[in-house]
C-alpha cells in the first residue's frame, strides 16, 4: 500500500491509498476514513460501494459521512467500482453502464472481462486482507458494508453471501433484482454469460428467497420516491415482496428525493447509526 493523501476530517484521517491488485491485476485506488477513536483503539469498519460511473471519492467528498462516522467511532472503507488502467477492458461504445466504473461487484466468469473483473473477490476478500496486513487500527471483528445503486446491489449481495461477516446492510436506492432490469441483464449477460441461471448468485431477491432467514443479516433501504430510475432500474417492491414478514428488511420511502448525492447526504448518518446499532 502506498498513502496518495491524507487530510484532517472531524478530527479523524481522511486517507487514499493505491496498491497492486493481484486479483484485478491492475493498479487500484480506494479511500479510507479513521475516526477519531482509532487513535487509541481499533475501529470497526464501515464498506461503502458506490455506483455506476463513481470511483473511490465521489462518496468521501460528497456524502458528509466523516462527520457521522467521527461521532459513532466507525472506519470508512470506499474502494473503486471496477478495475482500470491500461489493458482492462472496457464497453466498445464507451458507455457508461459496463465496463470502466461498473464492475457491479461480481467476478466476472466471460472474455474478455473475466481476467480483470472480478470485483466480488476483491471487495470481500482482497482488499480486507490488505488492511489486515498493514498496521491501521481496524476491528475486523465488527464489519458492515452499505452502497447506493449499483453499489447499493453490490452490499446487498455481498453482505447476505457473508452474514459471518457483514453485521448489517444498508442500501441507498438499490438495484435490488439485476435480472429484472436494463442495467443488470446489460451487465450480467456480459460478465457471465446468456444463462440467466448463472446469475441467481449475483441477485438479491434471489438470495433473499434462498436464505437461511434464522441467521438473517439486517438491512435498511433508503429509496427516493422522484427517483427518476425507479421504476425502470430499482423496482425495490421486489425485494420486499420476496422477503418473508419476519425478515428484519427496513424500508424507508422518502417523497421528493431523487437519485443524486444530495439524497445520500440527507439519509447517510441515519444509515450509518443503523448500521452501528449492529456491530
């Protein structure tokens, strides 16, 4: 790991790293947040995934969750959304739903993608063995992992693939069933392939249906109701359809909001506090 940055943040540490990523094979960059706290104890640590197009830092600059995160004593972890540098593969048409800034977080089993993007291994894997390696102060004991729209999808599967790890899930504006809409058949037909059985993995519905729901992993979504993706793109009636009464499932609709970081500013330390309610 190599420190890019580093600035003053609510008395914390806002921090950027880059390293080799022997998974991606390419270089990567992802941002870190130490509270306060972590200055004489290990933290627990919070994964951020963002959406299509972002990197590491559209989060950290835009959210105004250090100021949250200060206060409840939690670590920020906000990786990339794809793999990048020269020889990863990117959409012919340049566009802006595959390839470059929308790896949509799963290991990519199709030519020519499955060589570089294999974001599931490195967010759930890679990345966290990096940070046990290095000297920072994380309590890996005590994770949660959260995300908007494709990263919103992103924490939703991976936290319920991982409930040994992921304490809680917290989603803005998720793509909850990436089989049932345009962004997700794009990307899963090109990340592993024409048969949609080989996607039920990658869905959260889908593994909402097929979970062991007495070791249910809770989660809290946070959807705008002027969302202008939200009823071609999210669809988050069918996740809730598909969990059963009893799963611990919080869905909070808000009226007037859209899909934009101004959303994600005004709900983030309630997802936070959720979140930490947990861990």
């Amino acid at each position: 790991m190599k420190l890019i940055s580093e600035q003053r943040c609510f008395d914390g540490r806002q921090l950027r790293f880059s390293h080799r990523s022997q998974v991606l094979d390419c270089d990567m960059v992802f941002s870190l947040y130490l509270p306060p706290q972590a200055v004489s104890t290990p933290v627990p640590l919070v994964t951020w995934l963002s959406g299509l197009t972002c990197t590491d830092e559209n989060f950290v600059t835009k959210a105004g969750a250090q100021r949250y995160a200060a206060a409840l004593g939690l670590a920020i972890l906000a990786p990339d959304t794809s793999p990048r540098g020269e020889g990863v593969p990117d959409d012919e048409a340049a566009a802006y739903d595959l390839g470059l800034g929308a790896g949509f977080y799963v290991n990519a089993s199709e030519a020519p993608w499955a060589a570089h993007y294999q974001m599931y291994d490195y967010v759930v894997a890679e990345l966290p063995t990096l940070l046990r390696n290095s000297d920072l102060p994380l309590d890996f004991s005590r994770q949660a992992i959260f995300g908007h729209s494709m990263g919103g999808h992103g924490a939703l599967i991976i936290g319920l693939r991982n409930p040994q790890t992921y304490a809680a899930i917290g989603a803005f504006a998720p793509i909850v069933a990436p089989g049932q809409c345009p962004w997700g058949t794009k990307a899963l037909t090109a990340y592993l392939g024409e048969d949609s059985a080989a996607w039920r993995q990658w869905d959260a519905r889908e593994l909402i249906l097929a979970c062991n729901h007495q070791a249910a992993v809770p989660i809290r979504i946070d959807q705008g109701l002027a969302d202008q993706f939200l009823d071609a793109q999210l669809k988050p009636q069918l996740l809730l359809d598909a969990a059963p009464e009893a799963y611990p499932l919080h869905y909070f609709a808000h009226e007037g909001y859209d899909h934009s970081y101004f959303f994600i500013a005004s709900f983030v330390g309630e997802q936070l506090a959720f979140l930490n309610t947990h861990l």
